[in-house]
C-alpha cells in the first residue's frame, strides 16, 4: 500500500461543538493531509443519531473515495459504531485500521469477549496509542503497533520550570467515576496549611460531579483556592498550562492522556496515578512523579518534594519536554507509513486470532 492513500478517518471529530483542545484524530486528519494523503472525516455531528449515520453513510456511500479505513475504537457505548464502520468498509473491500483508545478496553474485552474478537478480525491491523494496550491485548494473542497520539502543541510557550510555585492544574471532565476529581480538592486541603497561597485550576466539562466536587471543596475549606474554570476553549487551556507549574492527574482508568503530553510538551512537572497506560508516557522519577490511585497523601507528598526540591523539578521539566518531542507529527507519522508498507507487504489480517477470547 503506499503511503499516499486516500484515507477515511472515524473518529469523533468535535472540537467544533466542545470549544476544546482538537480531538486526536483531528490533529491525525489535519496531519495526513499535511503529508500529502486524501483524507474523508466522519463525523462532526453533535447528536449521537446523526453521528452515526453520518459516520456509516461516509464510508458506504464514499467507499469510491477512499482506499483504507481508520476507525477509532472505545469501550463505551461508541463502540457500535465503529462495529458497523468496519462492517461496512469491509464489505466495500477496503482494508481496516482499528485504533485503540479507551482505557477500559481490557475490562470491555473480559466482559465481551466474543463480540471484540470478531470485530478485529474485521481489521488488517490494530493500532494503539501506548504499550499499556497493546501488552494487554498481545497476551490474548493480537499484534498490536504503537502508535503514538499526535499532539499539537502551537500556543504552547514551552520553559524549563528551574523551581516551582504553588500554582496547579487539573484538567479533564468532571467525572467522578473515571477521572476522580475529589482526589484534587483533598490534595489541596492537604497543602493548604503550609501552603496558604496555592491554586488550583480545575478545568473541564461538567459530567454529573462538579456539584459533588465544590461541596467537597466548601466542606474541607479550600473553595477559595481553586478555580472552577469550566470547559475552556484551547487556547484558554494553554494559557493555563503556561501560567501552572504542575498538573495534576487522578485518574482512575486511563490509556494515553493529551493532556498530560501537553503539559509535558508546556514544561510542567506532571504528578500523577499509576493507572492504565500513564506509566507509558510518564516515566516515575526520570519525567514525572507517579503514584498510587485515589492515593491523596501520597500526592501531596510528591507536590511537596517538587515545591522543596528546585533540583526536582527542573529535572523532571526538563525531561517532561524532552519525552513530549516523541508525540511531534514527524515522529508519529514515520510510525504510520511504517504500518502503511506493512499493510501493503500483507494485505491479509495480521492483527492475531485472539488466543483468549474466552476472557
């Protein structure tokens, strides 16, 4: 297959109705394009319905039009539709791409093993933006290729941070099951003694637990430092990222986080928990600080270690800058025309039979 093939990406492309940083396939399509590929995008829809049949009728009735499909792959509800995206491509003859994203995509396996084994027998490849995935899945027999997230970093004012202030960022929606944003409010009641003066940012969209969030802020004492921002638009997000030193990441479940390569990208010191793909892209010590899930003392300690150690924190700034050059396009690209020659050497399924389908 050559490199320059007419490319049909599915994905969520929804910057345009969030207001937010662009979503990862909509730094890859802008990419491919920039490379030189034709690139097809499904779908820009807002609502579910029209989201869906946006994506099937593009790629049935635009099946002239392009020569290999991308599907994004979540373990959530969205699911379906890249099952019928794939459906679809593969009845036209186009080959299949699969891209891993969600970071409960192991769980989703367990619990339907059968259904995610037929739908990536529908791909040529398999695709995931860490090695948290895709050793997950080899030990159920499928080759996975790494591929890293692309992450656009223009608006970024990137500066080694030398010592560090009280200044924080959280960054993601305020969910309370998957993203745990109570664990930055303990954090900074925690810190609040000694640190008087600390921020906090939190930014994001309200997903059911900003409510639950602010009492537990009113309740510990600390309302008046944090910032409830809201859903930010990118380049307030940035300019956030710019005035912060470090971030904070309390996640739960996670694969690949933009946000955290972008605050590594913007110089930050990232302290985050050890959860699902994070320790792919923060290394413990070397460009960041890991530490154990829901654990909030062991993160105020980390925050305290950076705040008293300026040698620290530059060095994991330092190397958080380094490590977030790997997500640049040149860098992700070679990696997909890699993939791109493989296909065309074998055009058959190369993604493994799945030799634990049983879960």
């Amino acid at each position: 297959m050559s490199p320059k093939e007419r490319l049909l990406l599915i994905g969520n492309f929804a910057s345009a109705w969030t207001d937010t940083s662009a979503k990862v396939c909509e730094v890859l399509a802008a990419g491919f394009e920039q490379a030189g590929h034709v690139v097809l995008t499904a779908s820009q829809r807002r609502f579910r319905p029209g989201r869906l049949a946006d994506m099937a009728w593009t790629t049935w009735h635009q099946r002239q039009r392009f020569d290999l499909a991308i599907i994004e792959t979540f373990s959530t509800a969205a699911l379906c539709w890249s099952e019928i995206c794939a459906i679809l491509a593969r009845r036209a003859g186009k080959p299949v791409v699969l891209v891993l994203r969600g970071g409960a995509l192991p769980q989703r396996y367990q619990q339907s093993p059968a259904r995610l084994a037929r739908h990536f027998a529908r791909a040529q490849a398999l695709v995931s933006p860490s090695g948290y995935l895709a050793d997950e899945f080899s030990q159920r027999g499928y080759k996975v290729h790494v591929i890293d997230n692309p992450v656009a970093v223009q608006g970024l004012h990137p500066r080694t941070r030398t010592a560090v202030s009280a200044k924080l960022i959280w960054a993601r929606a305020f969910d309370r099951e998957v993203y745990n944003p109570e664990m930055a409010v303990r954090v900074v009641a925690r810190l609040r003694e000694k640190y008087p003066d600390l921020r906090l940012v939190m930014a994001g969209p309200d997903r059911g637990g900003l409510a639950a969030v602010k009492a537990l802020a009113r309740s510990l004492g600390v309302l008046q430092n944090i910032t409830f921002a809201g859903r930010l638009p990118k380049a307030d997000l940035l300019d956030a990222y710019n005035e912060a030193d470090i971030l904070l990441h309390t996640n739960r479940i996670d694969n690949m986080p933009v946000s955290v390569i972008e605050a590594q990208a913007a110089g930050l010191c990232v302290v985050g928990t050890a959860v699902g793909g994070l320790p792919w892209v923060v290394r413990h010590q070397a460009d960041g600080l890991l530490i154990p899930s829901d654990d909030d003392q062991a993160m105020a300690a980390a925050i305290i270690d950076l705040l008293e150690s300026p040698a620290l924190a530059q060095r994991l700034s330092s190397q958080a800058r380094v490590r977030a050059q790997a997500y640049q396009w040149p860098s992700v690209y070679a990696r997909w025309q890699n993939l791109f020659r493989s296909l065309a050497s074998h055009p058959a399924s190369v993604v493994g039979a799945g030799l634990n389908t049983d879960g």
